[in-house]
C-alpha cells in the first residue's frame, strides 16, 4: 500500500481484498513451524546423506520412538467460525475453555514400518531414569510383536534425556544398535 501511495497510485482496501479473493488468497491462521537453526539444517542434511542411499529392508527394521505432550484444551489454538454478527455467544460459535488449561497428558510411543508398537504414558516429568524404565518395559516386547528380527535398528531423537550416559549404558548392556541420528 505504501508503495503503491508513492508512485500516485491510488486504491482502496477494498479492491486490494477483491483481487486477493479472485486469486485464491484468503485470511487463514499462519501455520506453526519449529524453528530451525543452521546446525539443525545442517543435522538434517547430514542424515540424509548419510541414510538416504539405504534400502527399504534396512527401514522395515527400525523401530521409531517419540514423546508427545497432548493438552486437554489446547492453550494456543484458536479456530475461526463463520457467523452472523449477532450469534457469537452460541454453542455452535464458541471454544470451551477451562482455567489454567485444564491438564495434560505426557506419552511415549514407538512404531515401525510394520505397525504401532508399546504405547506408555508417562507420570510426572520424564527424567532420564523414567526413559530407561520405559525402554525396560516396552522396547524388546515391541520388537518381537513387530516381528522386526535380529537386524532392527532403534531410533530416537537427540535430547539430552535420550543421550545420557544412563541411556547409553543401558542401550549398550542391552545390546540395542541405535540409528545414528
């Protein structure tokens, strides 16, 4: 707009969100996306290389793991509604909430080419002790209710809490050959 008012031209508001409507634009939530520094960048294409020549025999075996934090109200979302000026307060309009977010739910999870494997949640805070407690449970169960074989391969993310020394000396006593990340 401020371009355009430096050149003489004149438009309105208006006209401007016409031509954005006949172009397929449209007012929408921005899309949230996890920051990426340039080592994460360089991480990320660094796996690639590294894996991305590998066949699908080798990703049949591994078996995938990640924590996920589920909130029972999601704090930061927010929805837009099609409504008549005078309906904003109707059921059909409006987002229950509860005072301080009403609660959360932690989970891990692994799963594999073949299916879902152990499914745990986990209480209070993970620690590293908690993460090698699951792993006792649920790591060597799934492998075989996955029919992974003798060759499978376990992949986890690289926070601190999964590269530990407690970890890694519990990967290592139990053998478990982790997909460099």
């Amino acid at each position: 707009m401020k371009m355009l008012k430096e050149t003489g031209t004149k438009v309105s508001i208006s006209i401007i969100k016409r031509v954005l409507y006949q172009n397929n634009m449209k007012g929408r939530s921005a899309r949230k996306k996890t920051l990426l520094q340039n080592s994460h960048k360089k991480a990320r294409l660094w796996f690639a290389t590294v894996h991305g020549t590998k066949d699908r025999t080798f990703w049949r075996n591994v078996l995938w793991s990640d924590e996920t934090k589920i909130e029972l109200f999601g704090y930061n979302d927010h929805s837009y509604v099609w409504r008549k000026k005078d309906e904003a307060c109707k059921p059909k309009n409006t987002i229950p909430t509860v005072k301080h977010r009403g609660g959360s739910i932690m989970l891990w999870r692994c799963f594999a080419a073949g299916g879902p494997g152990a499914l745990h949640k986990i209480d209070g805070i993970m620690r590293e002790e908690n993460y090698v407690d699951i792993l006792k449970q649920h790591l060597k169960t799934s492998v075989r209710k996955l029919k992974l074989g003798r060759k499978w391969v376990f992949q986890m993310d690289n926070v601190p809490k999964h590269t530990s020394k407690v970890v890694a000396k519990w990967l290592k006593e139990n053998k478990v050959n982790v997909l460099e990340p």
